[in-house]
C-alpha cells in the first residue's frame, strides 16, 4: 500500500465490502465523498500550507489506485474530487481556493470535474457546451454538461470552462448547486458504477461573477491542469490492473501455472507504466509533451483488459459463480468503463493521428 496512504489510515476495508453495493447503486452514493474525506485521502499530495499532508500530485495517483483495488465506483469519485482540488491548487483565485478547499479536503462536500469537455475542445474534438453573455463586470451562463460524476445530491461544486459571446478567451468558471439557474438531472442510467453521482448539468441563465473564476484564460489553464486532470485518472486503470493481475497469481496453481509468465510480464510492464506517469509529472514533461501521457492512457487501458483476461483464465469456472467469486464478475463489468472515459481511446488515437500526420506535413 502507498506509504502516504499509511500514514493517514490503512484501513480501506469498507470500500471493498461496499463495491459491490456501490457499482450496482444500491447504496448512498452521498456516503463515498464523507467516507474517502474520513480517512484523510483527499490530502493526499496536497501541500501543507494549504491543509494537506504534502507530497506530490503522484501521491494522489497511487492513492486512487488503492482505492480503484477495492472500488471501481468510490476511485471514479475520488478523482472527480481530487481533480477539482487540483483545480483550486492551480487557481489563481485565492479566495474562492480559501473558500471551498477546506470542505473539500475533509468530504464534507463534493468537487466535481466538469472540464472533459474542456479537454476535448483544446485538441478540436468538440465546442464548449456553456456559454457567457457580459452584462458589466458580471456574466449570464446558458448551456449543458451532459456528463459530471460527483455530483453529490447533498451539494457540490464543478468546474466548467465558458465559451465567451463577445470572443475573448474562453474561461474557467466554477458553478454549485445552489446557485439559480443550475440544475442536476436524475442520475445517468450507467451499465456500472451507478453509485457515482453522475449526472448532466442544465444552466440557465446563471450569474457569475469574478468570485466563481478559477481562470481567465482557458487556453492556458487547462494544458497545464491537464497532466493532473489525466494522470489522477490513470489511477483507476492502474489499480484496476493490479488487482486482477494479483488475483491471477493466487489463482494460477495446477494447469493454470502456464500463465504465471504471462502475468509477471504484464505486471512488470504495468509498474513500468507506473513510473513513466511519477516520473513525467515529477519533470513536469507531460506539459511540453502530452502526447507521451496520452499513449500511456492508450496503454494502460489495454493493459487492464489483458489483466481482466488472465484472471479470467486463471480462475477458469469459478469466475462465473457468483457465489464463489463476485468481485470479478464487477471488475469485468467496471474495466469496460477504461477505455470510454473521457478522453475516450479514440478520441486519444485520433489526436495522436492528428499530431503525426501534422508532423508529416
């Protein structure tokens, strides 16, 4: 277990009792945020001076991935949480970070990342979804995030960036539930992960002002969240990775031995990975260079099936009694998610398509 992850509270049990109960939606999905707070993880690479515990932003990756071991459902919101902290982190905006940091650092309210579609708008893929009208020093918002986890019923806060009307630089807002004029739709109908909090966003006509701001400029807030935004993202699929590699080792006795290779090869090249990610965001190459954390993503996504795989192998028909292995049936229906959150593997291919052919010419 990571060493910072000791040192708040070893304990991680309930995660693990309460995925199956979570991926399913059958449990307070208002729980996960207070939960992950009690134990102290969204400190987890945050900086002293601001309430956190110190260390770095890798910190919170591999936090994420302990998490992610346990439940698929509890790391997806613990990223949407952490994310947004990194937001006010980065944020120049001290007193909307003084304002919510806080709450945020112990769950006693929810952070959620409305920014994909931010990212994807950066490498051309879409067009920002809010947008601003300036009426004097203020803003009327309008527009829809169609997909946001995190959206804790009992309240929340998300970034979103904001497509100006008068053509100046789009910018990075954050909006909470309780303004007018924001509204949370009924949960999204998910294949898994259902205990999420995830939902759309309609907003109508909402007043922002310079207090909602966390940047003026999306252009350049965003490629230098974006290494956070996506490397606390990798935490999901690199703890969804370990634990099935993991579970194929126990299992791998007998005729099952013949895979034992195959599963040390994919665990090497998995923690390989894992320090590809600790040492790019330690030089800060992802900044310069995101097409390198981009065919990480690709990688590691792909790495989660092959490990999904060989568990499956390596537990032969016990994998399809529920009675006798539950969590795989989960983490097979939890892996599907990797290769479709946002940015999608597509989306990743196409830019990096985009990127060579840009080089070619």
């Amino acid at each position: 277990m990571n060493a910072r992850i000791d040192a708040v509270d070893a304990d991680l049990s309930w995660f693990s009792i309460n995925a199956e109960a979570y991926n399913l939606g059958a449990a307070d999905a208002d729980q996960l945020v207070p939960e992950l707070g009690r134990r102290g993880l969204f400190r987890i690479g945050v900086p002293q001076s601001l309430g956190g515990d110190g260390g770095a932003t890798f910190d919170g990756v591999e936090a994420i991935a302990a998490i992610a071991e346990r439940s698929l459902t509890a790391a997806f919101v613990f990223w949407g949480q952490r994310t947004f902290i990194e937001y006010l982190l980065q944020s120049p905006n001290t007193q909307l970070r003084e304002r919510w940091l806080p709450a945020l650092l112990t769950g006693e309210f929810a952070g959620a990342t409305g920014l994909s579609n931010a990212m994807k708008f950066l490498s051309g893929i879409e067009s920002l979804q809010l947008r601003a009208t300036q009426h004097g020093a203020r803003w009327e918002l309008d527009g829809r995030l169609p997909w946001v986890t995190n959206l804790r019923k009992a309240g929340f806060i998300v970034a979103a960036a904001v497509e100006r009307s008068d053509g100046a630089t789009p910018m990075v807002v954050a909006l909470t539930d309780s303004q007018q004029g924001v509204a949370r739709s009924a949960d999204l109908d998910l294949v898994a992960l259902r205990g999420s909090n995830t939902a759309a966003i309609d907003v109508s006509a909402a007043d922002i002002g310079p207090e909602h701001v966390l940047h003026e400029d999306a252009r350049s807030f965003c490629p230098g969240v974006r290494p956070a935004f996506l490397s606390l993202q990798l935490g999901m699929s690199i703890g969804l990775a370990r634990v099935a590699l993991r579970t194929a080792a126990q299992h791998g006795q007998g005729a099952h031995r013949i895979l034992l290779p195959r599963v040390g090869e994919v665990s090497a090249e998995l923690e390989q990975l894992v320090g590809a990610v600790r040492d790019g965001l330690a030089s800060r190459r992802f900044v310069a260079e995101p097409a390198a954390l981009f065919r990480i993503r690709i990688r590691l996504a792909e790495i989660v099936q092959s490990a999904l795989g060989l568990e499956l192998d390596a537990s032969g028909g016990r994998a399809y009694l529920r009675d006798q292995n539950r969590d795989f049936a989960r983490r097979w229906v939890e892996g599907a998610f990797i290769p479709v959150i946002t940015p999608s593997l597509t989306q990743l291919q196409g830019e990096l398509a985009k990127q060579a052919g840009a080089c070619k010419a």
